[in-house]
C-alpha cells in the first residue's frame, strides 16, 4: 500500500471505493464493486455512480486500525 493511500486511510473520514479503498484491499475495480455490492466491504451510494468507503471500518478490515500515518 502506497504512502498517498496509507495516509487519506488516517486523514480521511471516507474515501471513494475505486481507486482508494479497492488499492487499499489488493482488489481489481471489478472485484471492489462486488464485493461492495455482496456487503463485504461497507460504504454509501450517492446517485448512480459515487461510492464511498468509511475509512475506519477499512483499517479495521486492514489490521491497521489504531496505528498512525507516519
């Protein structure tokens, strides 16, 4: 995971789902969308197209809850 990505994942109340959170995770744009659409990865819809991803449920999910950006 890159330093940009690490550090929107501390900042960040939310970011999008692709690219952020799907790079975050080691997933393809395609299995990101799926996976949020089976619920295994928890977001918002906002109209047709925006999905954002909590980021603390996500660094949860990443085993790096707690720790801080450096």
């Amino acid at each position: 995971m890159d330093d940009e990505i690490t550090r929107d994942l501390h900042t960040k109340l939310s970011v999008p789902l692709w690219p952020t959170a799907a790079r975050a995770l080691g997933l393809g744009r395609n299995a990101a969308y799926a996976a949020f659409a089976r619920g295994e990865i928890p977001g918002r819809r906002y109209g047709a197209r925006r999905i954002t991803v909590p980021t603390a449920p996500l660094r949860k999910m990443l085993g790096i809850d707690g720790q801080e950006a450096a």
